[in-house]
C-alpha cells in the first residue's frame, strides 16, 4: 500500500563515487592542514599577521624539472643575491605530502637586474621559498654565499608576493657564473630558453676565467636548450683565451655525445649542419666512455679554484677546427675495444 506524499527513498552512492569523494576530501584536508600549519609559523615567530597574509603553501613536486618547462614558469629575472640574503620565517615544520621535511619558509633578499619573461619591477625585491631542513641547516637549494652572486630565478606571483615556481627540490635557479649583463637585450625573435643560455654562457662585467669555466661546464645551459647551448659553445671556441677555447670545445664534444643518446635526430641534424662527420660523433662518443676528457681537464669539481695547467697554444687552431683536433685539445687516443 502507497502512503500519499512518502519521502523519496534515497538510491546508494556507487562505492567509485564514495572512493573518489573520500580522496577530494583528503586532498582538501591536507590543504588547510599546510596553511593552518603555515599560519603557526607566523604566530610562533612573532611576526607581524599582516606579513604573513600570504599564507603560503609548499609548492612540492620532487620530479619537475623547471628549466624543461619554461613555458609554464611566468617570471624568469636574473638577481643579485648578496651575503646574509636569507632571512628564515618562523619555525620549521613538518607538513603532510613534503616528505623532505620538516621545512622552513625563507626570504631572500635581491636586486633584479634583467627581466627575461613576465612583468617585475627592476631592483630591489624579495622572494620567497620552503627550504628542507637537516640537522646542519638548509639544504639542497639555499641562496646564502659570503659573497655576491647571481642566480636566474623563475618565479611566479602569489598575493603580490615572488615565489620560486617551485619548493624543496628544484633546478629553479641557475647560476650566472659570466657577471653582469646591464646591456643585455634580447635578439629579435630569441625565445627565453635563448635568452637564458645567452647569460649563462656570454662574459658579461667583471667575469673572470675561473667563472666562465664554471660556466662552461654547468649543465644548466644544456638542459635549457641543447642546440643552442651547443651553438654558444662553438662561439667561445673562437676566443681570444686559450683557457675558454679548450674549455668549450671538451664541453661541445662531450654534450654532442649525450645528444646522441638523449636525441639522435637532433644531434645528427645539427651535426649536418655544423659540418661534423658522423665519425668524429662516434669518436667522441667512445672517448667520451674511456677516457672522461672533459672531465678530466676539470677534475669535475664544482668548487674548483685554481685553473687548468694545460690549454690549447694562443696561436693554435680555433673554433670546429680546434674541436675536431685531439692533439691540439691533449684528448688520449682511443684503446681498443
């Protein structure tokens, strides 16, 4: 028997729905549970509730790799960054999903120098980022240094506030090891991954030979865009230093390998149109395995102060003539296999 007006009987929630319901929910509470977390820290510290307004959540993803997805970073400036730039924010935390932790948000102190992508007022500034904490310190990505430095910082806008594009772990901020570059301007039609391996790799003021090797052999320039990189690295082939010729033409036969394994077409299309032989590649490629000539010539150490002893003679041969020349560059002939 029907009972007039009898409340509609409720049909079950399918058990997917509930499982997905339940996951929204916890991703939800994680997310309150970072700013509530964040909010502490400015209590805990004393600092002002209004400097704190942001109330910034860790930007945590351990397998992006920024400088391979320039297009979704929107502000990329060169910095100075000065001794005792790093000012700590409240107190570390431990946060759920940052399984670095526990971590700490930071300010640092900066004068941008060069806007290459995005809108950003000229000198001095501040941005901000969580840092891991260890027993020691910070650690992974610090920007502290007792002297002045510059970093290529790719940044984003949170609450009127420079955020690093990403927190913890991250290759977000190369190193300019080539000075300063007042004049620099873009080429017309350059794109920024251009831009970028244009002030990693052209001396700028007061760069010194020390630096430009540093330079020379980060892999930050490489990762931001193999070719041109390549292409820079036979420009400072031609240089007037012996030092900065023996240097690039190692790291140009060196990086010609990895792009061979990393993309082949690319390696062959641009070693056609540089005018390389496919055997100097496969030669490169084995000295590359046996012998470590680059390396070698460096020793590989990222905190290297003293110079190589031994480079190219200054009237000695110059550019892709140079490189394809293991004599001339001291690379050990090939052991048989």
């Amino acid at each position: 028997m029907l009972i007039a007006n009898a409340p509609p009987v409720a049909k079950p929630i399918p058990a997917h729905l509930m499982y997905r319901q339940f996951l929204n929910w916890v991703v939800a509470l994680e997310e309150i549970q970072m700013r509530y977390l964040a909010f502490l820290t400015c209590v805990a510290s004393g600092v002002a509730i209004v400097a704190c307004a942001p109330h910034f959540v860790p930007n945590y993803r351990p397998t992006q790799d920024c400088l391979g997805d320039l297009a979704s970073v929107p502000i990329i400036a060169v910095a100075k960054i000065g001794p005792n730039a790093m000012t700590a924010i409240g107190k570390p935390s431990e946060v759920r999903g940052v399984p670095e932790g526990p971590i700490q948000l930071f300010r640092v102190d900066i004068s941008i120098e060069n806007i290459l992508k995005g809108a950003v007022p000229a000198g001095r500034n501040a941005f901000f980022y969580f840092q891991r904490i260890t027993a020691t310190g910070p650690a992974l990505m610090g920007f502290y240094s007792r002297g002045t430095f510059r970093d290529i910082l790719l940044l984003r806008n949170e609450k009127g506030r420079l955020r690093l594009i990403r927190d913890v772990r991250s290759n977000c901020a190369p190193t300019v090891y080539t000075g300063a570059h007042p004049a620099f301007k873009a080429t017309p039609g350059e794109s920024v991954h251009e831009q970028m391996v244009d002030i990693l790799l052209t001396p700028g003021k007061g760069v010194t030979d020390a630096g430009m090797l540093h330079a020379i052999f980060e892999m930050a320039p490489f990762l931001t865009s193999h070719t041109y990189t390549l292409v820079k690295l036979l420009q400072l082939s031609e240089s007037d230093s012996s030092l900065m010729r023996t240097a690039a033409c190692l790291q140009f036969r060196d990086l010609v390998s990895d792009l061979l394994l990393i993309n082949p077409k690319e390696a062959l299309d641009l070693s056609a149109r540089l005018g390389i032989p496919r055997s100097d590649l496969e030669r490169w490629h084995l000295q590359k395995d046996q012998n470590y000539p680059a390396s070698d010539w460096w020793l590989g150490a990222p905190q290297r102060t003293t110079l190589p002893a031994t480079s190219v003679p200054p009237n000695g041969p110059r550019g892709l003539q140079l490189c394809v020349d293991d004599k001339a560059l001291g690379v050990p002939p090939l052991r048989h296999r």
